[in-house]
C-alpha cells in the first residue's frame, strides 16, 4: 500500500463538480438537436464532451451529430441557451461545506499554532476549470460568496493564454498550472507544495487522467449516469487508463488499484482524516487573525485588516 503525505493543495474542477451544471449542458444540447430532429445525447457520447476544452467538445459533438448548420450556427444556438439556463446554477451537495473547511484551514497559518494536531496545516485550493472567462462568468455571478474562496490569481480558467492550444484535459497542463499559481503565491519561505501533496477534484472522465498525468491523488465524484456508463471499469478510470483521448505514455498514468485515486458519490462528510487534513472548528472564524489577509505585491508581503494594508517583515 503506498504512503502518502497530507494533502497541502486541492485543485477543483468546476462543472459537475462543484456546480451542477451538466444536466443544464445536456438540455441545452437536446433543445438543438431536437429542433433538428436529431434525438437527445446520450451518455456514452456526453461521457466523452465532459471537462474538454469547449472547442474540443464542440468539435466531437459535431462529428457525432451532424446537424445540417455550420459550426458557427451551432455554437451560437448553444451559448443563447446557456445564457438562459446557467444563471441559475446551484452548488452541488456537499460544495458549500467542503471549501467553506477548507477555507478555514488557512487559521493554522494565520495563527501559528497547532493545538490541534502536529499535522495540521493550511491546505491551499486552485480552481482548474475548462470553461472560458464568459461561461464561467455566466455560471457565477450569482455565487461570488461561495467562488470567493478561490482567490483571482488561482483560478484557471479553459481559456488562460499558459495554457498552449490543444493542452485542455485530459492532458496535465491545466492541473500543472493551477499548481504553480498557488507555489508563486506562497508565503515566502514556505516550503514548494510537490503534485503528490495535490488531491484533484473532479467529476469527468477526461479529468480524472489529466489529474493522474500531472502526478496527483485525484477524487472521482461522477454524475449519477456517468457512473453507470463506466461500470465495470471505475478500475481504469481511477488509474486514467481509460484511453479515451487516445494512447498515451503509460508513465504518466496509474496502475489498477494503485491507491492514488478514490470514487465517491458525493462531497458531502468528506473524509479529511484519510488525507491528512485538519479543519479548525467553525469558532475560529470570530479570530481577529483570520479577519486578516496576507497579500503579496512584487515579492513583498503585506497584511491587510479591515481595508488597510501596512507592510510587514518579509
């Protein structure tokens, strides 16, 4: 059985993650071919869309439908209805509690002290996202308190220009990245957070492999269907051996069972213990440091309270 170090980073997918959005994707999609009396998506196909890149998906949805538009028309008819529809999403069970615990992991930085278990220590979180600026935009505009946790510079989002085109999920480099922007960010003097110390949070397929790729332990919380479309095979799915984007450097993926990867059917009592974090309790919130933020300007650090920042010691 392998080792494994506490948990300092957790790198969140968003779509069918955190948000529930993939039944409103689904929607969206059966209105159009509908109108073209093209039945509804199933499964086995909409397996294959989740956590690509938007024109990646596209462009395997199209090879499949074969709608009598362009791609151009399509894309249009699709992000009308989404902007009717995405507006409302709802946090799925388990989210707000999850990074609300995990938010309040930063007390054991902010106080130095760990009353509670020599092992506890802040764990850091990046938002990895495929979704580009305007549909993330569109899905969280309603949610800023719940999105709050993820501070602007940690967040990755489909569309980020480090990203070089054609490396969206299921290869590593989204994962890769969010990691760095919470290394670049760290309290100078801390020590680098390995990928082997990230858990990834992800609802797809294609997410799960590009998790293991970077390296990483990864948490597979699948849509219900999605699920049952991989029964029998949550094996290869967990070591990223499903091979749906092709052969890839077996290297860069798990082995069968090899403990890197677990599935759970929902966030909700998610299993800190297992992954060597420690959550300050709720009462820790009325500290007067944790009304205090750290924030790093061209490598000095400073602390801001109540809307003022003094520079401090760095």
């Amino acid at each position: 059985m392998t080792s494994f170090p506490p948990v300092r980073a957790c790198l969140f997918d968003m779509d069918g993650l955190l948000l529930d959005t993939e039944d409103i994707y689904t929607l969206c999609i059966n209105l159009i071919l509908e109108k073209y009396q093209r039945g509804t998506l199933p499964w086995s196909i909409k397996a294959k869309l989740q956590g690509r890149p938007g024109p990646a998906a596209n462009k395997l949805f199209q090879d499949w439908a074969k709608l009598p538009i362009d791609h151009e028309e399509y894309v249009k008819q699709l992000y009308t209805l989404q902007g009717q529809h995405f507006p409302g999403t709802q946090p799925l069970p388990g989210v707000e509690r999850l990074l609300s615990d995990l938010g309040r992991t930063r007390y054991w930085e902010l106080s130095k002290t760990k009353d509670a278990s020599p092992s506890a220590n802040r764990v850091h979180i990046a938002l990895a996202t495929s979704s580009h600026e305007a549909n993330f935009r569109l899905k969280t505009a309603h949610l800023t308190e719940l999105f709050s946790v993820f501070e602007g510079h940690r967040r990755v989002l489909g569309d980020d220009k480090r990203i070089p085109p054609g490396r969206g999920k299921p290869l590593p480099d989204i994962y890769l990245l969010a990691l760095k922007t919470i290394n670049d960010s760290l309290p100078v003097g801390a020590k680098p957070i390995t990928p082997e110390e990230c858990l990834v949070f992800e609802d797809s397929v294609p997410g799960v492999e590009a998790g293991r790729r970077a390296g990483m332990r990864v948490i597979w919380c699948p849509h219900p269907m999605l699920k049952k479309e991989y029964a029998g095979r949550e094996a290869e799915v967990l070591a990223g051996r499903t091979f749906e984007a092709g052969e890839v450097d077996l290297h860069q993926v798990g082995e069968l069972d090899d403990g890197w990867a677990e599935y759970l059917p929902t966030l909700l009592d998610f299993p800190y213990e297992r992954y060597g974090v420690v959550v300050p309790p709720v009462e820790v919130e009325e500290d007067p440091v944790m009304k205090s933020t750290g924030i790093i300007v061209d490598g000095e650090v400073f602390e801001a309270v109540e809307n003022t920042a003094t520079a401090v010691a760095a």
